[in-house]
C-alpha cells in the first residue's frame, strides 16, 4: 500500500511543480498589463509583445552565450513595444483595440522576418542552454512543498517574489493611488496635479517590459529554442487572467496557477491517455476561457476610464 501511495503521489506532485513553471509567462504578463488597465489604457498587444521579446531574449543569449544578457535584451524591446503603444494609445489617442491589434499583427511580422533573416535557420532547429532549475538549498528538500514550490529557475522565483512587491505597490503607496485615479477619473486626477500623460506613459511602457520579460521565459527558460509564433496564445491568455484577477496581482496569481494547472494537466493526459487525440487535449486551456469568460459575463468590473483616450481640457 505503502508503494502504491507513493506511485500515485509523485505525479501529483510533478503536476503541480509543472503548474507554477507554466504559469510564469501568463502570470508576468499579466502583472505589466494590470497596470496599464489600471491606468486606464487597454492593451490587446500583449501576444505580439511576448512574441518580440521572446525573439530578442533568444538572439541576445545565442549570440552572447549569456542568458542574463538575453533576459536584458527581452526587457529592451518590450520596452521598446511599450513605447510604440503608448505613443499610439497615449499621445495620440487612437483606438486603442485598434491599436493593440496593429502591433500583434506587426509583432508576428517582425519576429518572423528577423529570424528568418539574422538566424538563417529553420525554427526550433538553433537552440541555447538557457536557464535550468535552480533548487533552493534546504527548501528544496521539504517533502511535498520543497518539490512543488522550490525546484524551479531563478526567473520564476523573481516573478512570485514580485506578485506581492507590486501589489504593495498598486494598493499601498502613492503611487499605486494615481495609477487608480488616473484610471477611474484622468480628469478629476489632473485636477489635482497628477500627469495623466505621464502616469500612462509609465504604466504602458512597464507592461511593454513585463511582455518582453515574459516572451523571453518562453525562449530562455522553457523550450531553449526559437520557433516562430512561440507565444501560441499566451498573450491573450494572460489577457483572461487580468479580467479572472479583477486588475489584482494577488488574484491574478491564482489565476494564472489556475491556467498553468489546465496546462500541466494537459501535457500529463496526453501522456497517460494516448487514446484520447492529443488536439482535443491541446484545446483544453481555450476551452477552458470560454467557459471562465462565460461564467464572468455582467460581472466585470473594469476602470471607469478604461479604453477611452484622455485629452488635456
């Protein structure tokens, strides 16, 4: 009996140590783009940046050997997309769904024609070593909860280090309060001295940056290859899990994890149950949205300003 516990608890705990890997890009992008709503700025970009940062990520550490200087360039060009965004959204105040669509599809362009062109090689054929798991000493050996939570890379620690940091920060700083007022009200916020512009400008940018740094996670941490459209729907994944976490990091954490179990739960059945089509398994995390949006319908509740472009009065 003894034996048969343990055959039964070492997939389980397998699922869920693979539940926290595969929701770190979900969970980094949906941190950034938390912000941006927050702000008042819709974002339907966010697939195209992690596409753009997932190349970069790749092509700085292929062509360095470091993967420090990958993550350095994944976080350059989703600051760079961010920029573009924000000059689109903020500054010139086009439409934002618009525009968050424009740069996906730009995205998917441009990651293609750099790979094909600096690469010279067919996708998933160049590959790097990447991060590997970093166990933290000691932690790592507690039953149970050492293997689910501390047998992971270094950039999956920083991401649920980083879930609470920034919500002290949306929530209990001062910060975070023009964020929300910027938000909720861009015209009584400007009335009482804050930089609307600004504000957006700097939210926008950082949920560029978060893109960038989860896009390279996907490259750096996960596969170690580049394949073109890598991303597969993370993105708008992410997207799910801000609208779930109501803008809340600490809820979107739970969201996330929620989304990466679906994900660990399908790679295990596809090995377990071979009689059941591998597509049908692969469908299970887009299933499982439809079901989650439809399950959301009349309940959101979004920025007052969300989505609508600000001009100075």
């Amino acid at each position: 009996m003894a034996q048969e516990s343990d055959t039964l608890e070492l997939p389980i705990l397998g699922i869920l140590n693979a539940t926290i890997e595969l929701a770190t890009p979900l969970l980094l992008a949906a941190l950034g783009e938390i912000f941006v709503e927050r702000s008042g700025i819709l974002n339907l970009g966010i697939e195209g940046m992690m596409l753009v940062g997932a190349f970069a990520g790749f092509f700085g550490a292929f062509s360095t050997g470091n993967v420090a200087v990958g993550i350095l360039t994944g976080v350059l060009a989703g600051a760079l997309m961010g920029i573009l965004m924000s000059l689109l959204s903020v500054k010139l105040g086009a439409d934002q769904v618009v525009s968050g669509l424009a740069i996906w599809v730009f995205s998917i362009g441009l990651s293609t024609f750099l790979s094909r062109e600096i690469l010279g090689s067919a996708p998933g054929t160049v590959t790097i070593k990447g991060l590997s798991e970093a166990p933290i000493p000691l932690l790592s050996e507690v039953p149970i909860v050492g293997q689910i939570l501390f047998r992971h890379n270094v950039m999956t620690y920083i991401t649920l280090i980083l879930t609470p940091i920034l919500g002290i920060i949306l929530f209990k700083t001062s910060f975070g309060l023009k964020i929300r007022a910027v938000g909720e009200n861009p015209k009584a916020a400007a009335a009482m001295g804050i930089d609307v512009f600004l504000t957006r400008y700097i939210c926008v940018i950082f949920g560029g940056v978060m893109a960038g740094i989860a896009g390279s996670y996907l490259t750096l941490a996960r596969y170690h290859i580049w394949m073109e459209e890598v991303t597969a729907g993370i993105g708008w994944l992410a997207l799910v899990v801000v609208i779930f976490g109501k803008r809340n990091p600490y809820r979107a954490l739970v969201g996330a994890w929620l989304f990466g179990l679906i994900y660990a739960l399908q790679y295990h059945f596809q090995i377990s149950v071979p009689l059941i089509p591998y597509q049908f398994m692969l469908m299970l995390p887009y299933l499982a949205v439809i079901v989650l949006l439809l399950g959301l319908v009349g309940k959101e509740e979004a920025p007052a300003a969300l989505g609508i472009p600000y001009e100075r009065g």
